[in-house]
C-alpha cells in the first residue's frame, strides 16, 4: 500500500477487531492483526508518542505508553495508529518488539518472526510486571509459569 515518504506514521499493515483472547469470561476487547504476512524483522508499524502532561499517573490508565527509561517511571505517552490496541504476553513469545526513540518521541513496531495475514500482533508491555493497572494481567499472561511453580 503507499505511504508518503516522510509520513511519520504508517500502520497500513495493520488492522484493529475483536481480540483473540477477548470471550465472554474475560470481557470483551479489541486487538492489533497483521493486514498482510510479515517477514521477521520487517518494519510492522511506526508512528508518533505524545507525552501526557506532567503528574499524570500512568500506573491507572494501560492505553497508554510508558515513556522514558527511569523507574518508578514518570513520563508517559499517547501512541499514534493501532499502537494502543497492541496486546500482550509473557517475554520470549511476543510476535513483534516496539522500538522506542524517546528523544525523538517516536516508536517503530518490527515483527521478531514471521508473521501471517490475519495474526493477532503482541508484544510484551515494558511496564507488565510493575504497572498498578497491569497487575491482573501479568497474573494471567504468567498463570502457567505459577502452575508450574506450584508443581514443583
Ligand atoms: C494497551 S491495551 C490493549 C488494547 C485493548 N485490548 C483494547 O481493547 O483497547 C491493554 C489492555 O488490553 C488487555 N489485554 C492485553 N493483553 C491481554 C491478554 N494477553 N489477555 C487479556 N487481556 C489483555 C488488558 O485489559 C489490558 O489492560
């Protein structure tokens, strides 16, 4: 599909519908999908952060971005495109990796392997292990490794 040379946003390989882990116990909710087959490596979506305004608590909100490298994390930021709707799993298992230039405020989504046409895109949130709003979550995306642990 063609994009103009210096857009600074381009999510034309991606559309957004109704999560695959989205069902009536879990509520439902929207997901990111490869619009085409995506090689490993290959450029998925870029686009533009906006940071929120100072004293905003990210920890309560999880559409939106964690945007710099200090912790407790204070900067946060609104991602253009199908960024937000990106949904999550446990490290090592992500389909795509999102690339952050915080100093140019500014984001590219690559593919960690090769990805079909109609694939829900994830990618594991920075911000899994220790954001306030995240902490059911990560208890989902991790119940395995907790089965496994109590097996033990
Ligand atoms: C950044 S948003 C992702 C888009 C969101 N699903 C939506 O419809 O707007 C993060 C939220 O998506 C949901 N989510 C993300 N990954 C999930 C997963 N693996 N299982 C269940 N819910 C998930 C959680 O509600 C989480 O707070």
């Amino acid at each position: 599909m063609a994009s103009h040379p210096e857009t600074k946003i381009d999510c034309s390989k991606v559309y957004v519908k109704q999560s695959s882990f989205s069902n009536e116990k879990t509520g439902m909710f929207d997901g990111a999908f490869a619009l085409v087959d995506i090689k490993e490596g290959e450029l998925v979506e870029k686009g533009v952060m906006r940071r929120l305004p100072d004293g905003f608590d990210g920890n309560t909100c999880p559409y939106i971005f964690t945007w710099s490298n200090e912790r407790p994390n204070k900067t946060w930021g609104m991602g253009s495109g199908c960024s937000p709707f990106y949904n999550t799993c446990k490290e090592g298992t992500a389909n795509t990796h999102m690339k952050r230039f915080f100093d140019e405020d500014r984001f590219e989504i690559y593919a960690t392997r090769d990805i079909k046409a109609g694939e829900e895109l994830l990618h594991t949130y920075i911000s899994l292990k220790w954001r306030t709003c995240f902490q059911d979550l990560n208890e989902i995306v991790h119940a395995d490794d907790s089965e496994h642990k109590s097996d033990d």
